[in-house]
C-alpha cells in the first residue's frame, strides 16, 4: 500500500480509517448473527499494530488490522454476541471514524491554504 500524499500523517489516518471501517462491518455482521447458534462474535483490532508501526518509525501503512473471535462466555446456544456490547461499540467506532475524517479535511485544507486556493 503506498501512502496518500506522502505523508505520515495522512498514512497514519488513512490506516485508522481503514481499521475502523473493518470494526464497523465486523460489528453488523455480528449483530446480523446474534440468534445464529455456535456463532462466535469477531473482534478488531488494529490500534496496537498503528501504534507498533508509529513508534517504531515504520510506515504506517504497513500497520495490518487482527480480526480474532471473541473468546468471551456463551449463551446455552453456543452465540456470544452482546447487543449492548456491539451497539455501544458501533457508536465509539462510529465517533471515531468521524473523527478521522475530519483530521483528513483539516489536512486537506491546510493543503488547499498552502497551495493558495484558499
């Protein structure tokens, strides 16, 4: 993967975006699971291998997302997905996500300002 405009920074938060955009898919197909039996709720992350890379001074494209199944307790049916735990999860990936995005536009228009194009 190259990095977007190279730039660290751009990198780092396009890699984020990427991470966090695989929680969100991963949480919905949990939930679209919760009555499935024997299903195991997916977990990501990716916050520790973008730290590893940022503190290392790697390239932080290079920062590869985990996704694990859960190993929390079951229900007699074999499923351990929480609603209560993935809704509230959504909504802090949901917030973060936001919040890459706008370091992203911030980025940009500290560029636009740069270039002269206001």
């Amino acid at each position: 993967m190259t990095e977007p405009i190279g730039d660290v920074t751009m990198s780092a938060l396009h890699t984020a975006l990427s991470g966090l955009s695989l929680r969100q898919r991963t949480i919905a197909n949990n939930v679209a699971n919760i009555q499935t039996p024997n299903f195991l709720a997916g977990k990501v992350d990716f916050e520790s291998s973008l730290r590893s890379a940022m503190d290392s001074g790697t390239d932080p494209s290079s920062a590869a997302p985990s996704l694990a199944k859960s190993l929390e307790p079951t229900r007699l049916d074999g499923n351990n997905v929480n609603l209560d735990e993935e809704t509230l999860s959504m909504s802090e990936t949901g917030l973060r996500y936001s919040l890459a995005v706008q370091a992203v536009n911030a980025k940009f228009s500290q560029l636009r300002m740069a270039i002269g194009g206001g």
